[in-house]
C-alpha cells in the first residue's frame, strides 16, 4: 500500500503551498483535491498521468473510499485540502478509515486563510500588552459548540478572535460580542477569499456595519472575521515595542545597553 498524504494547499493562491506540499504533488500518482475551495491551479505541479479528481461532490465514505482505491495502486496519494488540515478539515474523520485500512498516512501543515487574511489587511494578531492571545473559532450553526466555547464566552477574553465559517452570521456574531463586553464600535476585520488572484476583498469596519458592508459587497461565503484589539495599530500615534528588539533587552545573542532618557 501507499502512503496518503494531508496537504494543506493553502488559503487560495497557489503558489502559498508549502514546498513540501508541492513536491508531494509533484511525485502524487494521483491527487483529490477539494474543489469548492482549493484552487485547481494547485494541481499545476502534477506530473503527467497523475489522475486529478474532485471531491467537491462526494460524501466522506465517497472519499475515504477513493484515498483507500489509489493507495493500493500508488506510492504517493495526495489529499489537497484548504487552508491547514488540522482546522475544521475532518482531518480525523479521513485517517480513521485509512487507518482501518492498514494505510500510513502523513499530514504537510498549509497557510491557514486566518493568517492570509491579516496579512492582506497588514495587521498583526498580536501587539505588546494590547493581546497576546488569538482564538480561533466558530459560530455556532448546524455543528453545536461544546460546553464553554460559545464566541460569547470566548470573547470574554477580550483578545483576537479570528471566526471560521460565520460570514451569514454577523447578526449573531454581534451580538454575542456586545452581551461579552466589546462595544458596538469595535473594529472588525473580513476578508473574503484571502490571497486567491483577482478575487480577494478587504471590507472593514465596526460591529455596528460590517453587516450592511458585506452585504453590498455580496459577501456570503469564503470569508474570515477579524475582531481584535489590535486591529488598525499601524495608525496608532504611539505603541508599546516587544522587547525583543528593545536596545536595552538582554537575549542570547545581543547584550542590552543602557539607552539615555
């Protein structure tokens, strides 16, 4: 049997795959990809007769069926899946039947669209004692949140949230927010297909509009929300450094000097 391989294509453009992940398709016998959301220019590094499917409309069985089929008949099999596998990819769900099966199974981390997205708007997710915490998350929809972890017990924190899947419900993710604490002229952050070519769209705003924004911007799926303390720092006036780079900070590789007032 060969050897199923995860690999996380990234948030859009292609060319965010990680090497690793690129020389696996390269040398894949035979690659699914997921269609709705991985950009078929991924499979451009295929080798030819590497047999290329869709998965865009196949149930789990129909998947794991189809890995469990082409292990048997390549050494290399590649999953090309969103984003990172390890994020709301029924990464587990997949390895179980391979595992079942008696197939390896290796996994290749990917860009996660939380990252692309604050990297298209140049925003850090984290800023010296504004929050040093990122949650990432989900509203809760068809999939029920465990105990605890409803977005208004995790923005209780009052630190970055970035929210998976939830574009449709920016009425509900406001006013989980607002009962949490934050106030209604928050800003928040959505990124709609971060990174992809030509199609990426960066609408920002408060909780109190962002609704009404991205629905004039026909805004209903592929999109990431950023509320945080830290969005909009780069126009801050004044910031608070990381020390990593303070003069006067003593690391292992630079003795700090004292600096004059």
């Amino acid at each position: 049997m060969g050897k199923v391989w995860f690999v996380g294509a990234g948030p859009g453009d292609p060319d965010l795959i990680t090497v690793k992940g690129r020389d696996l398709v390269a040398s894949a016998g035979a690659i699914l990809y997921a269609g709705s959301l991985v950009a078929e220019a991924t499979t451009r590094w295929a080798r030819t007769g590497c047999e290329i499917c869709d998965s865009k409309s196949m149930a789990l069985e129909e998947i794991t069926a189809w890995l469990i089929d082409r292990a048997a008949k390549h050494a290399t099999v590649v999953r090309l899946q969103t984003g990172d596998p390890t994020l709301y990819g029924a990464l587990i769900e997949m390895v179980q039947p391979l595992d079942a099966a008696g197939i390896d199974v290796g996994v290749v981390p990917g860009v996660s669209s939380a990252m692309a997205a604050a990297a298209a708007a140049v925003e850090s997710l984290t800023l010296p004692e504004v929050t040093q915490t990122v949650i990432l998350t989900r509203m809760e929809g068809r999939t029920p949140m465990p105990d605890g972890e409803t977005l208004r017990d995790l923005a209780r924190h009052h630190s970055t949230l970035c929210v998976f899947l939830s574009i449709t419900l920016l009425g509900e993710v406001r006013k989980e927010l607002l009962a949490a604490g934050w106030r209604d002229d928050a800003p928040i952050l959505v990124v709609h297909k971060a990174s992809w070519p030509g199609e990426e769209k960066i609408i920002r705003g408060t909780l109190a509009d962002i609704r009404d924004k991205c629905r004039e911007q026909k805004i209903n799926s592929q999109a990431m929300i950023i509320i945080s303390p830290a969005l909009g720092a780069r126009q801050w006036p004044e910031l608070k450094r990381s020390k990593l780079y303070d003069a006067r900070f003593t690391h292992r590789f630079r003795k700090g000097v004292k600096v004059a007032q």
